[in-house]
C-alpha cells in the first residue's frame, strides 16, 4: 500500500521506501492528481497547473511524457494511472493519502464536540493538525496548485481555532501561547487567532503582552487593509483594560524551551513512524492510568543526527503534550569530561517550569521527589539530550503517566529501561543526495547528479558530514560539486574540508575520543592503521601488545560507544571518516599518549537514586532495516 504526502514536501512512500521523484513538472502533474483524490483531471487542467498562461505549443506532449514517465518509473502508480476523457485519473482506493485523512480526522474532532466528548474531539484535533509538516506541496510554486492547497490551509486554520478553542475550556491557557504566537505571526489578519492569544496570555497572567498583540494587530489591519479590528475583538480587548474574567493569579509557565528544529531535516522516516508509534500511543487516552510514561533512547556515532532527530520530533509532538515541552543538554560529551550533574539538569527543568527558585531543593533526591510531583496530572514532553550514562539519567525521568522522554547519547544506554530504544545508522544514499540538494539548491545538485553521489559517498552518508560539505560549497561560489567531491575523495584533505567555525567534525569526533579512557584511545588510535571493514581482535591485541581477552575487551566498549562497528564475532568495521580521523590521531599523537590526561572518574550522582516506573520495553532495539 502506498502512502502519499502532501501535507508538506510531496512525498510516496512504498512500505519504507521512499519513492524517487524529481523534476518539476513530474512533481506538479502528481501533486494535482493527488490533491483530486481520485477524480479526474483535464489535460487543460494539468496544463495551466505545470506552465499557468504561458504553456509551449507541446504542453499537451510533454503531459503525455510525464505521465508515460511517471507509469514507468513507479510500477506501483502504472496500474493506477489511466486516462479520463483527454486528461488522467489517478486511482488511490486502498492508499493513504495524508489530505484525506486530516479531512476526515477534523470531520470526527467535530462531530465529538458536538455530542460533547470533548477529550475525545481534542485527541483528533491534535492528531489532524499533526499530520502537517509544512504548507501543503511545499516548493511547487503554481498558481493552480495554490488555489487548490488554499482549501485545505483554510481548514487547517479552522482546525487549529477550534482546537484551541477547547483547550482554552479546559484551563490549558499557558499551554497554547507558544503555538498561538506562531500561528498570529504567520496569518496576522486573522482575527480570531488573535483574539484567542490575547485571551491565553491574559489569563495567564501576562495582561500586558495581551494589551501589546492587540495594539500590532490594530496597526497591521490599518496598514494592509485600512480597516479597525472587529466588534469581537475590541469588546475583548476593552475586556482586558477592565481585567474582567481574569482567573486568581498563577505565574505564567515557561513550558517550551526546545531548540528550533533543523533546517533542511529529512529521511529518518522509519524512526519518525516508530517515534510516532510511542508518542501517540502514551499520550493522555492512549494508555490506561495506571501506565508508566513513555522513554526513548536515541543511541548513535557522533554527527549522525540524534539531536535532530530528537529535536524534529519534539516539535512534531508538542500537540499530544500541551503542558511542557523541555530541553536540557546533559554534556554527556563536554570538552572538560564532566558531564552535567542531574542535580543541577534537574534544577534547570523546575526553572523552566515556572518553579520558584526560593523554593528549590537542594539535593538531588529531593529535586527528583519535586519533579515528578510538578510533573503529577500534565502531559510534558522532556528531551534529556548527549546523556553521559543510566545513572545520570535516571533522577530526570517523570515518574507519571501521560509524559514522554526523549533521551539521546552516544553510547548504548544497555541499563536504561525504555520503552523503545532506536539506533541511529547512516542516511541512505538517497537521503543523503535530498539533504545536499535542499542545503545547496536542487538546480545546482540536479546539474551534478553523478558529483553529488561522490560527495554523499565522501561523507560517509553521515548527516553533519553531508551538511559540513553542502555549507562549505555555498561559501564557496568558485567551485562546482564535482571539486568538492575530488577534495573529499582524497582521504588526507576530507577532514579539512569538512571543517568549520567551532571546528566542524573533528571537534565532534575529538569530544568522543576524549571521553575515552587511556587504553580505549591507544586502541582507537590504532584503528586508523586497519582496513576499515577488516578489523580482527587478534591484529589489534598484536599491535597493542596486549592479550586477546583485553583487546576483546576494549573493542567492545568501542562499540558500545558507537566509534567501532560489528560485522561477525570477532571482526569489526569502522566509519570511514572515524577511521580517518584515528589515522590522524595516530599521526599526531606519541604512542604512550603523555600529552592527554585521563578524563576523571565518572560522577557518582548521589548516595541513593530513585529507580522511576518506565513502560515495559516495546522495541527492543530498533535500527534501519
């Protein structure tokens, strides 16, 4: 069964597979098949929607060519795609189109508000809205294709009114500000946003800013439109001037500190379905009551995108979690090797949460009790991210149903119970070639196809290399795709040129290397002597003097720390930029290593450490098939 996006980049997906489709006018012709949904569509349709009022004497021609290409490209769309009168029709019975499902998850959100199953309507609300990662067909600038999304962009915004709406019901007034902010920026004629922010932020305590959205919208509609905002806007904003309906006071929550997401994210798309899975699963009315919250452990080399990852999906969920969504970065790989003490991560999670700092615990177990009490009957999305180990981890998980962790690291948490745990491998090529074109533009990357590839193939598919190389060529105007695949194509010149400011992927791979102890360096060093793909413990105990239980040993810890890879018992692989930068080090450094001092003993985090409810484990260990 196919899965068609169009919520978003247009995307078809076969199972996890993603289907390829480039070119513009092969994008376009689907996209406004697919948005018909079935119906047919008339080659003048397709033909205005492809060129507007400037179409060549072959446009009907090239429809043709499109659709004959489009049949033979993809068996899964040839049965389906049949003529209809002088146009086409594409037959989706039995696929998922994410346009179809949002319209019909809407239609059920409505229909239990109106028989007054509000948790109900709010859970469709939520996970209609969710299915939007940008506007609809992003990058197809048509005109026809616009008139079109503006259907289904209207009903979004209707959607996400009247979601707010019912969450404003409910009392979760600080909990929408964060989105209202976004979506009023965005759509700053549309009154009843406004009037919805201005309401959410009174009622939370903020008067004032609720007084200043109303004064930028005044402004905004004279400017655009030279009219005065409505009578329903101004009988609340002179509302708020005699503050009636105001609740008893509660300080306002700083409830979402996550970084912005990733500009340019994509492919991940197996752990985002997985992540999805768990998020939509344990959020409120997922799970009983008496389940444990959910955990995830994203494990993975350095550079490979945990953050992201995690990151991008955080955002993605903030809907099924109104209450908080909290990001703290727990050093697991500082540059000094101590790691942040949870004492102190935890301190930074009350703070954010609107805790007061005159009321705050000072040890560890007391911050942890505090916690999870804080944390009793909300929904709260929490990102633990680069975790140095269980132990530290431990004292930070929510001890209530109804919240979900995200925790990344790059070592193998093994004595975390998690609810999933995910590991991280690199981009597929074609992953890796869509990252590159959308960093440098997908004219200049179309142009170098075959260059392109190298410069994937050069990164090792590794998603910070791929992004390093793609900044590097922007800034640089002078060389074409094919010089920086010849750069990277050289090994001694590779990590050079995937440098930058904080000091690009050598910096990201020198932080893992010296969280390493003396012994496990002295091997890793000796790695870059190798093959990469033939690593054998009995040539590592040789070279390192040492016996074979010891080299075992060692080689395993590297893995566990996700700088060495398996391939069978015994023998073991290593990334091709990691295995470059071990024969720098190898080159750099003298072999009793005297210059680097041993990074200090793990941080014991307090006497006794409460061991928290977690889900039982789902996933036992999940990785791209």
């Amino acid at each position: 069964m196919l899965e068609c996006r169009v919520l978003g980049l247009l995307e078809v997906w076969c199972g996890l597979d993603r289907l390829g489709l480039s070119g513009r006018k092969r994008q376009t012709v689907l996209g406004a098949l697919l948005l018909a949904d079935g119906e047919p569509v008339s080659l003048n349709r397709l033909i205005d929607t492809v060129w507007e009022h400037r179409a060549p004497a072959t446009a009907a021609k090239q429809i043709r060519n499109v659709a004959s290409d489009l049949r033979g490209t993809h068996p899964e769309i040839a049965e389906r795609l049949t003529l209809a009168g002088d146009g086409y029709r594409l037959a989706l019975d039995g696929w998922r189109l994410d346009a179809r499902t949002f319209t019909e998850q809407v239609a059920r959100a409505r229909h239990h508000r109106d028989e007054g199953r509000l948790s109900q309507a709010l859970e469709e609300f939520r996970a209609a809205l969710g299915l939007w990662r940008g506007p609809a067909l992003t990058g197809l600038e048509s005109p026809a294709l616009r008139a079109q999304t503006a259907v289904l962009e209207e009903l979004r915004l209707a959607a996400m009114e009247e979601r707010v709406e019912l969450e404003l019901a409910q009392g979760r007034h600080e909990s929408v500000i964060g989105d209202l902010s976004a979506w009023v920026a965005e759509n700053p004629l549309r009154e009843r946003l406004v009037a919805q922010l201005m309401l959410a932020l009174y009622r939370s305590g903020a008067q004032a800013r609720a007084l200043t959205v109303y004064e930028e919208t005044r402004r905004i509609l004279r400017r655009e439109l030279g009219v005065s905002p409505g009578a329903e806007l101004r009988e609340l904003h002179h509302r708020i001037l005699r503050s009636e309906g105001r609740p008893s006071a509660r300080p306002a929550l700083a409830t979402n500190n996550l970084p912005s997401a990733a500009v340019h994210f994509t492919g991940r798309a197996f752990e985002m379905r997985t992540l999805s899975e768990v998020a939509h699963g344990y959020a409120d009315g997922g799970r009983p009551p008496s389940a444990a919250p959910a955990v995830v452990a994203i494990d993975g080399m350095a550079g490979i995108g945990k953050t992201a990852l995690a990151v991008h999906a955080a955002h993605a969920f903030t809907p099924l979690y109104p209450d908080a969504q909290l990001f703290v970065d727990l050093g697991g790989c500082a540059a000094d090797g101590r790691p942040l003490d949870p004492a102190v991560a935890l301190g930074t999670l009350l703070t954010a949460f609107g805790f007061p700092p005159d009321e705050m615990p000072e040890g560890l177990a007391e911050r942890s009790a505090t916690w999870r009490r804080v944390l009793a009957g909300r929904r709260a999305l929490i990102l633990l991210d680069n975790g140095a180990d269980t132990q530290q981890i431990l004292p930070l998980l929510p001890g209530v149903p109804g919240c979900l962790t995200i925790v990344t690291s790059r070592t193998r948490l093994t004595d975390l119970i998690a609810t999933c745990h995910l590991t991280l491998r690199e981009m597929t090529s074609a992953e890796g070639r869509d990252l590159f074109g959308r960093m440098v533009g997908t004219q200049r990357a179309a142009a170098e196809r075959d260059a392109v590839d190298t410069v994937v193939d050069g990164c090792g598919r590794l998603p910070l290399a791929i992004r390093l190389a793609a900044a590097k060529l922007r800034h640089r105007t002078s060389w074409s795709v094919a010089h920086l695949a010849s750069r990277l194509a050289r090994r001694r010149q590779r990590l050079a040129t995937l440098e930058a400011e904080d000091g690009g992927l050598v910096e990201v791979f020198r932080q893992s290397y010296l969280g390493l102890s003396r012994a496990q360096r002295h091997v890793f060093r000796l790695l870059g002597q190798l093959p990469v793909d033939h690593i054998e413990t009995y040539t590592v105990a040789g070279l390192a003097g040492i016996s074979l239980d010891q080299a075992d040993a060692l080689l395993e810890s590297l893995v566990d720390a996700h700088l060495l890879g398996t391939s069978i018992p015994g023998r073991y692989v290593i990334h091709e930029l990691l295995h470059a930068y071990a024969g720098q080090l190898a080159a750099e450094t003298p072999a009793a290593d005297p210059g680097i001092t041993p990074p200090a003993a793990a941080p014991q985090w307090g006497a006794s450490r409460p061991r928290p409810a977690v889900a039982p484990t789902c996933v036992a260990s999940l990785s791209r098939p």
